[in-house]
C-alpha cells in the first residue's frame, strides 16, 4: 500500500508540471498570414502605428444574461515595443453604458507586448461574461483597444471606418 501512495505521488509530481503547469503558463501560437484565411471578420486597425488589429471571430451573434461571449481577436506586431499596453473588450450598451468588459494583458497574460517582434501575428482569446442582472433586450457592440496600465494612455485607433 504504501509503495502504491508513493508510486500515485511520484507520478502526479512528474506530471503536474507538464501536463497542467507548462500549458497554462504557455505563449500563445504565432500565426502566419495564410492562417488568417480562416478569419470570419477580417478588418484592418491600426493601434497607435504599434499594433495592428487583422480580424476577430465571435462564436455568436445573441447572448442571454449570464452568457459569455467567445471572441478570438488576430494582432499583428508593426515595431517593438519597451511598454506592456493592456488590451480591453467592452460591450457597449444603449447610450454607450460598458454592459461588460475584460482587460488584460494579451495572451493571457502570458505574452506581454514588450515580447512581440515586428510582423508577428496571434490569436488571442478573449472571454467576457454578461452579468446575470444584464438589462433585456438590448444590442451592444465590441470595442477594443489598448492602453498602458496605470495611466490614461490609450492607443489611438485608426481604420477604414
């Protein structure tokens, strides 16, 4: 019995690091151009001449309070960068009110901007919860942007529309 605990321990200390650790704590995958065929709303916005926003899929277009929306938003590095900005998605509700949001740094915080090189581009997810107390019907849109953290600083967003 005792070989069986110590042999159960031995084995979970061997994998925890790998198998639960390491992937949590992972960079996301970079992407090359021809990956972004796949994108289902391809658009082009500039960040401030930094960062470049390529395109984003969402996993659905209605939500019910409570739900959380899926969104996967495709950056492109344009120059390094010595600062770590911090993204943001905000719902937007009727008279620009934020219904929800998320801010964090990309990656899952794991790949912060000060990492990126020049031409790379991600795919980072992004999950944001409505409340349950969210106000029905309403229509929101997404916004994203980026600022440095402790600071008023945003970068500007510049796009076709």
């Amino acid at each position: 019995m005792p070989l069986i605990v110590a042999g159960s321990v031995l084995t979970a200390a061997v994998w925890l690091p790998f198998g639960v650790i390491r992937p949590a704590y992972a960079q996301p995958a970079i992407l090359s151009a021809g990956d972004l065929a796949v994108v289902s709303h391809p658009v082009n916005i500039d960040f401030g001449g930094r960062i470049r926003l390529l395109g984003y899929d969402l996993d659905c277009e209605q939500l019910a309070p409570g739900d959380t929306l899926d969104l996967t938003l495709y950056w492109q590095a344009l120059q390094p960068m010595d600062e770590n900005y911090s993204v943001f998605v905000h719902l937007l509700g009727e008279n620009d009110l934020i219904i929800a949001q998320r801010d964090r740094y990309p990656g899952q915080g794991n790949y912060p901007t000060s990492l990126w090189s020049p031409g790379e581009i991600m795919a980072d997810r992004y999950a944001v919860q409505l409340p349950a107390t969210a106000r029905t019907p309403d229509q929101a849109r997404v916004v994203v942007g980026w600022y440095l953290l402790g600071s008023d600083t945003r970068l500007e967003a510049v796009g076709a529309d």
